[in-house]
C-alpha cells in the first residue's frame, strides 16, 4: 500500500465523522425578518400562555393579522413601525425592537397611569441636605413629634454596596421608622433587590418562585423554583417600614417590592407597580435589529405571576390639590402611619 | 616497534570511541512545535442568537509529542488559544470569542515502509476546554461559558520524503471527542438563576459524539530551512453541540506557521 493510502485512510472517514450542527437562518428579506422576529417571540417568551388567560392573546393570529402589512411595506421605517406594533400586544415593558434610528417600546403600563412622583415635588422633601451612599440618597424627616428615616432608590443601575447599606441604616437608626421610596425605579440589577430585601428580615423567608423555559413550546417550562431571602448577617432593621411604589416601578424594582412584602414588618403604600415580572433576554433579527424579551416568569408566594403588578396594602395617589400645594401626597400618608397608624 | 606503537594507539583509540559511545544512551525522542496562525471562523450559540457570526480569527498552539526509543508508546501534549471578534450579517454586533484548549494523550505508535518513513499513531486524549462568547451588544445574556472536557480518540499520520537532498516530513492528525462532560445552561435558563439562586437544570451534561460531533484536525509539512525547520500547516477545528435545547457551533479553518525542534534526551552513564 503506498503512504498515500494510509493518509486517506484515516483523514476521509475521520472528515465525515462530525456531522453539522447548524440553523437556517432566515434569509435578510421583509418576509425573512418578519418570521425571524415571530419565530424568536414564539419559541423564547415565556408569557405567551400566560397572556392568553389574561387578555386573550392568540400569537399566532398575531401572525396572521402583522403578515399582509409585513409583506407591503416600502421602507425599512415602515418595517420598523409594523414590528413595532406587532411586539406591542404583547403589552410588555421588558419588549423592546431596537434599530440605530428608533427604540420601540410599551410603556402604556406607566403612561396611561398617573406618575404619583414629582421631580420638582420630590426636590422640596429631599432639600439639598441628603446623604448619597451609592445609589441610596437619605436623610431624616423630623416634625413634631417623630424622626423617620427616609431612603430614595430611583434606580437598581446604580449600584450600591452593603457597606453603604450598613452605613445609611446605621445613620438612621434613631429614627421611629423608615420610607423606602422606589417609585420611578425601573429597575436593573436583580442582585441590588435580593441585598435590600435581606436587611429587613429576622429569618429566610420564602419571596416567590421562578421559571424558566425549557423548549421551544409556549408552555415548556421548568419546575418552580423557590426565591427565598435570607437575613444580612450584620445590621438589619426590625423596625416599622413603608415602601412607597407607583406604576413607574418595574422590573427588579417589582421583584424588590415582590420580597420586600413578605418581610415582617413591611407595608406598601401607593399605586400598583408597573411590573415587569419576566426576566429579559436579547435576540437579533437577520438586519441587525435588536430584540428583547421577558424569558423567565417571576411569581409570588402564591405562585401568581407578578408581570403586570403588585397591589399596595394602601392604595393613595398623589391628588392634584396636593400636587399644587406642593405635598407629596403618598410620602404624607407614610409619615402618617409612622405618627399616628404606627404604634 | 613502530607498527606495534601504531596498532596499539589504533586499538585504544577504537576501543575508547566504543566504550565512548556506549555510556551516551539515548532515550527519548521529544517533538516540540509552536505555531500561530490566522483563519476564518464561523461560530453560532442560539442560547444567544439565531444568527451566525463570522469573521476573523488568531490561534496560536504548541504541541509537545514524546517517544521513548524502541518503545511503541508516545505520548503528546498540546496547547491551544484562540480568540476571534465575528460579526453578524448585518455587522451592526460583534461576539468576542476565545477558547483554551488542552489535551494529553497517549499513542501507540506504527513504524511502517523502509527505514520507518511513515509513522501512524493511534491512541487517545484527554481534552479539557475553557472560553466563552460575549456579544458586545446584549444586556441580559451577553454570555455563554464555554467548559467541557472530552475523551477523545486521536489517529496522527506522518510521512517523511526526501526533496532537495533534504527531509521533508507530511503530517496529518485528527482528533474526534467520543464522549465527554459540558456546561450548558437550559434552553431559556438565565445565568442569574444558575450562579446567583443556585437553580440548576441539567446544566452538567454527559456528551457524546451523537449530540457534540466535534473534530479537530490538523495538516502540516516540515519545511528543513538551514538548521531549523518550519511547520506550515492548515488547522481546521469544528467544536459543535446540541445540548439542553441549545445548539452551538465553532467552525474555524487557520493557517498555521511556527517552528519544530526534535531533539534526542540521552543520559551518560
């Protein structure tokens, strides 16, 4: 046999031996990112079933009804503005489609609500004599009779440490109680609400459960997995606490108030959240674009899904005589409670 | 008298080189080549995108192969880094990508045609990897951890020829991972429940050729250049995976250029 022989002899079957492992992809055409984008939202979000009990939605009617405008657009403006609506029935704030001349987005859940925060409001409680440790701005309110504690966390993007948490909670110990202002917090890192949550409890608590797909059916989901939260070995707080939430709270910002109600002595005053009760993951369509998803469904104690909110213990809004006092109704009510609800 | 002086500084002399060469034992062979190279690669993670990603890619691999003399078994160590920054379709995101590779393996070895031209090993790998994917523009999961280690079967072929009144030497080796264990989260498992919550889902997976038919190959030619001699070669690694919902493909095909030492440990008696 020549030496050629023995070298051909084990590189051809050795070349055939790794079958592909591969994907289609769908062609960069008005009809190829139209599917692409059905496909994803299809195979990937996790509230399909879930939207269907709430309002009805029928994604693959969805389907049918975006097509025939897909197939007839004449820009790739009016493309973007065709996907655009089509993502928004999923009525999702965690949905976005991103291309480098727009962001589509649904923010009905905190538009077509009252704000119930105020920036210039917000500035007269604050002063200009407020600490800032992180992303935690505090400071004490005194009136007559009471010290309270307050503490804005506008967003979970802005980090903050347990040492700045030991700090302001150690700085505010005197206080008869503590406001935790998050309303307008839109969220961020899931990690910030897990570490402010585990401040305010004695023992591990159970907060809620988790999912996340498992397969490409809109109900291939994995077992519910438990949340719990686990008391901060350092300084806590066992006094009274109010969280104050409008519907601009969302995301980890939700998943925060959805733990901080299971703490013992916690009270939400309010508006319901904005919600956001699915953990997002990024995709592309075949131009480029991005899209971004709710993939794995958070829920409560109960096992309810949290995507569209949490209701207050106390539902208060900020009312337009107040607003043009200059009263921030909602931070009122709270230091109410601490002076004349709150033993 | 003379001739009898003569025959006997003939005779020690002899003798001396005899005993001389007799306490020089040489007793193993060792190969080492060290190569970088330049290719295309073609990677694809659905755990992050439908779409493919190409574009360029740099590797740089050292192999070390030892045989002791007049024995069958070799043994072969080789390090591999790649790195790689493709592109989708669109160019509108990038992944950065890289990969460390390492493998020890032993062979036994067939010396075959007159004075042993062509040597085929057969034998097997352990093959150990670490690297990862991150997209450049997604928030949520920008990432893919790449671990996994492999047994894997190994056949090397080479051949020696004269050219140019200088040895040249062809060589050929394949590596095919038959069974193995990988990281891998779940379909639509996020890294947040794995690493912070501690939820797992069969994110340890027993692999085998059926759902990660991978392949690393590797064809080259010895080059004699003065005292040195040159490796030049094509590498093609195709690291691939169907697992927990997600498939994932590394195609890459590289030119290599490095240099071979072969030197001779011998120990004095």
């Amino acid at each position: 046999m020549k030496p050629v022989s023995y070298i051909l002899m084990f590189l051809i079957p050795l070349s055939l031996l790794p079958a592909c492992v591969d994907v289609d992809e769908k062609p960069n055409t008005r009809n190829g990112n139209f599917e692409a984008l059905w496909t994803i939202i299809d195979e990937h979000y996790c509230f399909l079933d879930y939207k269907a009990q709430e309002y009805g939605l029928d994604w693959n009617a969805v389907h049918e009804k975006y097509k025939e405008r897909a197939d007839t657009v004449k820009t790739v403006f009016e493309q973007f503005r065709v996907f655009a609506d089509m993502l928004a029935e999923l009525r999702d704030g965690h949905v976005n489609l991103t291309s480098d001349f727009d962001n589509a987005r649904y923010w009905d859940w905190h538009e077509k609500f009252s704000a119930n925060f105020s920036d210039s409001l917000h500035r007269i409680y604050m002063g200009t004599d407020y600490g800032i440790a992180g992303g935690l701005k505090y400071r004490h309110f005194i009136n007559d009779t009471d010290t309270i504690g307050y503490i804005y966390i506008g967003s979970f993007n802005t980090s903050f440490s347990e040492n700045n948490l030991t700090y302001v909670l150690y700085l505010l110990q005197d206080c008869k109680g503590l406001i935790l202002d998050l309303r307008n917090n839109g969220g961020g890192l899931l990690t910030l609400s897990e570490r402010l949550a585990s401040r305010f409890t004695e023992k591990k608590i159970l907060t809620g459960y988790m999912r996340h797909k498992r397969g490409r059916g809109h109900s291939d989901f994995s077992d519910f997995e438990v949340q719990y939260v686990e008391p901060f070995d350092g300084l806590r707080w066992t006094k009274p606490v109010v969280v104050l939430t409008n519907r601009s709270v969302f995301s980890a910002a939700n998943d925060c108030v959805n733990r901080l109600r299971c703490c013992e002595n916690v009270t939400v005053v309010g508006d319901r959240t904005g919600g956001g009760g699915g953990l997002p993951f990024s995709s592309e369509l075949p131009n480029g674009w991005a899209v971004r998803f709710s993939a794995c469904p958070f829920y409560d104690v109960n096992k309810k899904d949290i995507e569209f909110g949490i209701e207050p213990d106390y539902k208060v809004d900020i009312t337009s005589e107040d607003y043009q006092r200059g009263v921030d109704t909602i931070l009122e009510y709270a230091i109410d409670m601490f002076t004349s609800l709150l033993p | 008298m003379f001739r009898v002086l003569l025959f006997l500084v003939f005779f020690v002399l002899t003798v001396s080189a005899k005993a001389q060469r007799d306490t020089l034992l040489a007793r193993n062979i060792t190969t080492t080549s060290n190569m970088i190279g330049i290719g295309g690669v073609n990677v694809l993670d659905t755990y992050i995108s439908p779409e493919k990603y190409r574009g360029t890619e740099l590797r740089f691999i050292s192999m070390t192969e030892k045989r002791r003399l007049g024995n069958a078994l070799s043994y072969q160590r080789i390090l591999q880094l790649n790195l790689s920054l493709p592109h989708n379709r669109a160019r509108t995101a990038d992944y950065l990508a890289g990969m460390l590779n390492y493998s020890w393996g032993l062979h036994y070895n067939f010396d075959l045609l007159d004075e042993k031209r062509l040597n085929i090993k057969l034998g097997g790998l352990a093959d150990a990897n670490l690297g990862g994917l991150y997209s450049t523009r997604s928030s949520n999961n920008p990432g893919q951890l790449k671990a996994y280690v492999n047994i894997t079967p190994s056949v090397i072929a080479s051949y020696d020829f004269p050219l140019w009144r200088r040895v040249f030497s062809v060589r050929y080796e394949a590596d095919a991972p038959l069974f193995g264990v990988m990281f891998s989260p779940h379909y639509g498992q996020s890294y947040y429940e794995i690493f912070s919550e501690g939820h797992t889902d069969h994110n340890i997976v027993f692999t085998t050729i059926g759902c990660a038919p991978s392949l690393r190959q590797m064809l080259s030619v010895d080059v004699p250049i003065g005292k040195a001699t040159m490796r030049v070669g094509y590498v093609g690694d195709f690291q691939q995976a169907n697992v927990n919902g997600i498939k994932s493909h590394s195609w890459s095909n590289a030119f290599m250029i490095g240099f071979v030492k072969r030197f001779r440990m011998s120990k004095i008696r």
